[in-house]
C-alpha cells in the first residue's frame, strides 16, 4: 500500500492554479493560511498573489517595492509609509499591477506627477488614496483626478504648502463625482473657488489652515449632503464667511468644529444654529469673538445638540451654561477647559439638570466621528 503511494505524486499538487486559489480562499484563518504556503514553493506563490494587503516602511525601497509587487498581483491595499527611498520609477511596476487596487496610501514618498502618471495609468478602481507630505500639484491632481474617476476618500496634506490651489480641487471636483471625503491641510492657495458645483455625495471635509473666502465657503456648502465639517483655524475671508449655512444649504450638518476660528462672531453662532437643525456635536474652543450673549442660539434653536466644546472661550459664562442645560434637551457633554467665569455651583446644577450629563475640563484635539469616513486604517 504504502508503494502504491509513493509511485502517485499528491494529487492536491497536480491541481491547477485555478484550483488551488479557490482552495485558498476558503481558508479563513490566518494559520491555515500560513499552513498552506509552507507546503511547497507553488503553494507560497498561490499564498503571496492572492494576498490583498501590503505595508512597506521605512526601510522600503524602490527596488523592493518592485519586488514584492510582482509577486503579490491580487492587492486591494497597498501602504508606503516613510518609504523615502521609493521613487517614481518605483511605482512604475503599478501599471501592470494595480487593476486591483482600492486603497493606496503615500507618507514622505518622492512622490512627482511622473509616480501619480503611473497610479493613474494602473489603477483605475482607487477609491482611497492618501497624500501626505509628498510633493504635490495641480497638475499631478489633474492627471490622477481625470484616470481614477471612483475616487471617495481623499487627503492631500503636501509638503509645499503652495503646490496645490484651486486648481486642483477644481479637477477633483469635476472629475470624481463621488467624492465622499476631501481631507486638505495648509494650503494658503485654496480659497474655496474650486468647489463650485460641489458633488452632493461629498459628505466630509476637513480643510484646516486655508485661506477660504466668502464665496468659497459658499462653494463648498453648495452640494447639499455635508454632514462633517471641520474649518479648524482657517483664516475666513469676507464678511460673515457662513452665511450660506442659515439658508439651508448645510441642513444635514451633524458634526461641525470651527476650533480656532477668528471669525466666529454672535452672528455666525446664530445663523448655523437656525440653519443646522441636526447639528449634534460642535467646536467652538478657542472662538474669542463670541460675546456672553452669543451662546444663548444655541440652547434655543439646537435641538439635537449632544456635545459641545467651549475651551478657553472667556465669554462662557454662567447664565449661558445654564441657558444651554435649559434649552439642549440632548446635550450630554461639553468640553470646558479654562472657561474662568463658570463657578462650581453652576457646573453642579447644569450636571444634575439631565441624567447622565457631565463637564469634561480636557480637549480634544480633532473631533473625527467613527462614522464621517475610513481614510485611515
């Protein structure tokens, strides 16, 4: 019998590559996977090409990016992290083997429009893809923006502050018509402008450090379906820059910080809080231009309030804390750090006002809702 066998090779390794992938994908843990591709070389190879996910870090390198690459074929998600020495011919090899691929994700790459050439050229189904402190332009945006039509999820924190304009966003904008996330960081040259006939699916924008004017404010709040804004210490331009939000054009708004945002003023505080019947959870720390007479809006129109955050905000005083308890039937948390004018007994009664309420004197640094989107992994 046991001649027998050993005159017949294993029949599992006669099967065809075909095969042997379906047989592999019904493998659901990861040491019956790891089992499998110690079997054999062939069966390591069906392992590392059916592999979805790759990392590459600091040590990563153009060459060993190409490398790995060829064997991994059936990637979703690809992440070069600190890979300074992945250049653009690195990311040449994904023009033949980035069909596949949804998620990419670029931190301190020698990145020029040539690499975003070849992403654009070899990955047609991206829908997240994140840029950070690489060299970006209008130019590679257009490149990328015109090939990777499916794009949803988007950060571009470039390394030159003045690489990207509205130029860029404008291409963006027409072009991925179902943008769901736009996250962008200190770029002085982006006043808003690029955002005109705004894509209704765009439901979160973080657009921290700009220089947005009046009309570009206007622009973004355009598409309707906002839910998640954060303007955190942008630099608005024009008078009352908000304005757009008390005509409706931010209803669905739920989640909104304006962290130090010099133009916040009893004005603004009263146009969102008529125009954001939803609004949930809002950041107005370190808003200095809001008068002791400018909370009070908010206890009378912000019904779905839950969390609100006044750190060092020296005009919150006690009349409007106990307005806010008064009037915010939901608001369970606020964030008070520093708020001078707010004695103890005050903090005690807005507390025992609700079942469940409570004072936090910390802050947050980025308020990011687990539902807004999944740039980061």
């Amino acid at each position: 019998m046991d001649v027998g066998l050993q005159d017949h090779p294993s029949y599992i390794t006669n099967l065809h590559n075909d095969s042997l992938y379906l047989i592999f994908e019904k493998l659901d843990m990861k040491v019956d996977q790891d089992s499998f591709g110690l079997t054999c070389h062939r069966f390591l190879d069906i392992q590392n090409s059916s592999s979805k996910c790759l990392e590459l870090g600091y040590n990563g390198s153009s060459f060993m990016l190409d490398k790995l690459l060829k064997r991994f074929r059936k990637l979703e998600s690809l992440s070069l992290k600190g890979c300074t020495y992945v250049f653009n011919s690195g990311l040449s090899r994904l023009q033949t083997c980035g069909s596949k691929l949804h998620t990419l994700y670029l931190v301190r790459v020698c990145l020029k429009n040539t690499g975003l050439s070849y992403i654009a050229s070899g990955c047609p189904l991206l829908s997240v893809i994140s840029i950070c402190s690489c060299v970006i332009t209008d130019k590679g945006l257009k490149i990328l923006s015109e090939s990777c039509k499916y794009l949803k999820d988007v950060e571009l924190l470039p390394i030159q502050c003045d690489s990207i304009t509205d130029s860029g966003i404008q291409s963006l904008n027409q072009n991925c018509r179902q943008l769901r996330t736009l996250i962008i960081g200190c770029c002085p040259g982006i006043a808003g402008v690029g955002f005109q006939g705004c894509s209704p699916t765009l439901s979160c924008l973080i657009a921290t450090n700009c220089a947005l004017s009046s009309t570009g404010i206007t622009n973004i709040l355009s598409g309707g379906g906002l839910e998640y804004l954060n303007f955190g210490s942008v630099k608005c331009i024009g008078a009352n820059g908000l304005a757009a939000i008390g005509l409706g054009f931010a209803a669905n708004l739920k989640v909104l910080d304006l962290n130090h945002c010099s133009f916040v003023t009893d004005e603004v505080v009263l146009s969102i809080s008529k125009g954001c019947p939803l609004l949930q959870e809002w950041n107005l720390s370190y808003c200095d231009k809001i008068g002791t007479s400018g909370w009070y809006p908010i206890g009378w129109y912000c019904s779905n309030l839950e969390i609100l955050h006044v750190n060092e905000c020296y005009s919150f005083q006690n009349e409007a804390l106990i307005a806010l308890g008064n009037g915010c039937k939901r608001l369970s948390v606020i964030h008070m750090k520093n708020c001078p004018r707010i004695i103890s007994t005050e903090k005690d009664l807005f507390i025992t006002q609700r079942e469940g309420r409570k004072i936090i004197e910390s802050e947050v640094s980025m308020i990011i809702p687990r539902w807004v989107y999944a740039i980061w992994p």
